[in-house]
C-alpha cells in the first residue's frame, strides 16, 4: 500500500486518491458497500457468517474484525469483563464522536456521570445514560463557571464528591449536590494543606482511598477518614516502591484494582490486596497489548450489571 500511495504506476496516476493517508485499509463493511453483486460473493459469507458463530452457543471461538479505526476526540467504552486481570481488553464502542480531544480533564463521577472541563475552564457535566456502549454522549451542562483549568489534578469520589489540587498545592473538596447537571459546584474545603501539587497521579479507590504517584516514582496511600470535606489527608503510607513515575495513566478500579497505562503503551492490571496501606502493589497482569498511550484520558466509569467501564479520550 506504500508502493501504491507513494509511488503509484505511471499508467495509473489516480491510484493514490483512493489510498488513505494513514494507509489502513478499510472495513469489510465499508468494502461491502462499494462492491457489486459478483465481487461481494468473493467475501464468502464473511460478513454473514461472523455475527451468525458469534451468537451461537456451539462455537467455541470468538470471532472478531480488528477495532475501528481510532480518530482524535473520540470517546470510547470499554469493557473489562473479566474483572481479574486476564484477557485482551480491545474493540472499543464509540460513544462520543469528536471534540473530545479539547477538554483539559475527564474524570468519572459514577452512575454514568462524566466531569470534564472545557478550555474556557467551566466544569461540564454529561451523562452516559445507556452505560452499555452505544448511543452518542453528548449536550453536557456548565455546573462550574470558571476558573477549574487551573486545577492540576481532579478526580471523581464518592458519589458527588470531586477532588482537586489547586496551583498552592492544597488538597480540596468540593460536592456536587444535585448530580443531574444542575446547580453550581464551588466553595470547596481544605482537606490538604501542601505539597499535593508534586504528585503524578492521583486517583480514588473508594472508601475514601486515595492513590498517589510521588515524584520519586513511589505509590502512596492515603485515607480521606471523613469523607466530608474536613479534616487534614495527610501522612501516607508506601505500598509501591518505584517506577510509578513512568505510568502515562493510573486509575483505581473495582475495590483494590489499579489500571495503569505504561510507556510502552500496554494497559497493566494491578491489585491491591491489602487496601490498608501495608504490602507492596506488584506484578500486574497484562489486559492491553499496545496503543493505549494514544489516549489523552482514562477514566473508571464503575458497573453497569455485568459490566465494568474504562471511559477513554483519543488524543493528537
């Protein structure tokens, strides 16, 4: 397809017009349209046959067509059905068609709410409503007027509950009373006095668990007791002890999961089975064999009955 785009037979000027730029051949389905009856015979009941294996409780072998194609904004479903670190987690839904790409935060609230912020520093609100991978995420509600760009983490909690670092360095809480896209998030609580702007990551793990990626590259634990808005989150402990710095993307799971996305671009599963700030998160298993370093964001989106949700954004 190089040859063909590039430098295409002398006799054939026209050949590299219809060779996309990124050289991906197209679907079978796209194929499907613009093939006559006599050439679609030559797909062998492919498109037929696969849907057909695939619900049929005899086969034993999943079939499948290679993802689509990924273009920058989308936003993508996943589902890890597995739930216990095996598999190839792949093959996306799209959810969200384009623009994605522009907001500075995505980040899950749970119950298919999804917070983002826009380049102009409002504080959106959308909802997945079906949390199943189809339908079209969009029309979202400013719940945050202005000013929520200059936050340097945030992250969905409890249900309501957003957590920022502000450019001090300090720890806040804010709450989302309504959860319906309605009402103004502000006047947040101090829940951390400094130093929270070193992190490289950070991330809920419920029960009021936070996760955190030091700049030595050591993975921190630490315990929001109240959940409230008061008191001081201080006082970590360590429970990995290096290397985190290098994760492109960490985000907590199902109670004790973290998800991290490495330099390689491979989607890792860890588990922490303590959850109480002893032993050592190690040995992750491999869930993605490459190409999740193209998204920009990843978000745990929760359950929805027999599913657990990675919410991703397609970056540059």
């Amino acid at each position: 397809m190089f040859f063909a785009r590039y430098l295409q037979p002398e006799n054939w000027p026209d050949l590299a017009a219809g060779i996309p730029d990124s050289l991906i051949p197209p679907t079978t389905a796209e194929l499907a349209q613009n093939l006559t009856p006599e050439q679609q015979s030559y797909l062998g009941g492919y498109l037929a046959g696969v849907p057909a294996f695939n619900d049929s409780g005899k086969c034993r072998i999943a079939l499948r067509e290679s993802p689509p194609d990924l273009v920058v904004g989308q936003l993508l479903f996943y589902n890890d059905n597995t739930r216990e670190g095996v598999g190839d987690l792949h093959s996306p839904s799209v959810i969200g068609t384009g623009g994605w790409q522009d907001l500075t935060s995505v980040f899950s609230g749970g119950d298919g709410i999804l917070y983002a912020v826009n380049p102009q520093g409002e504080l959106l609100f959308y909802r997945d409503y079906k949390r199943d991978g189809t339908g079209d995420v969009n029309n979202p509600k400013v719940i945050g007027l202005g000013g929520w760009q200059r936050m340097l983490h945030l992250f969905g909690g409890d249900p309501g509950v957003i957590y920022a670092v502000d450019d001090q360095g300090q720890l806040l809480f804010f709450r989302d009373y309504h959860r319906d896209g309605t009402g103004d998030v502000n006047t947040p609580s101090v829940i951390g006095l400094g130093g929270w702007q070193d992190m490289r990551h950070l991330t809920y793990g419920g029960d009021g668990i936070i996760y955190a990626v030091d700049d030595q590259g050591k993975l921190l634990f630490y315990r929001d007791y109240h959940r409230d808005g008061t008191g001081d989150v201080n006082t970590p402990s360590v429970i990995g002890l290096g290397g985190w710095q290098d994760m492109r993307h960490l985000v907590a799971g199902e109670p004790g999961v973290l998800y991290a996305v490495d330099s390689q671009g491979q989607l890792l599963h860890y588990r922490d089975y303590h959850r109480d700030g002893t032993g050592d998160v190690n040995s992750p298993q491999l869930m993605g064999n490459g190409g999740w370093q193209r998204f920009s964001q990843l978000t745990y989106g929760g359950n929805n009955k027999d599913l657990k949700i990675l919410y991703a954004v397609v970056g540059q």
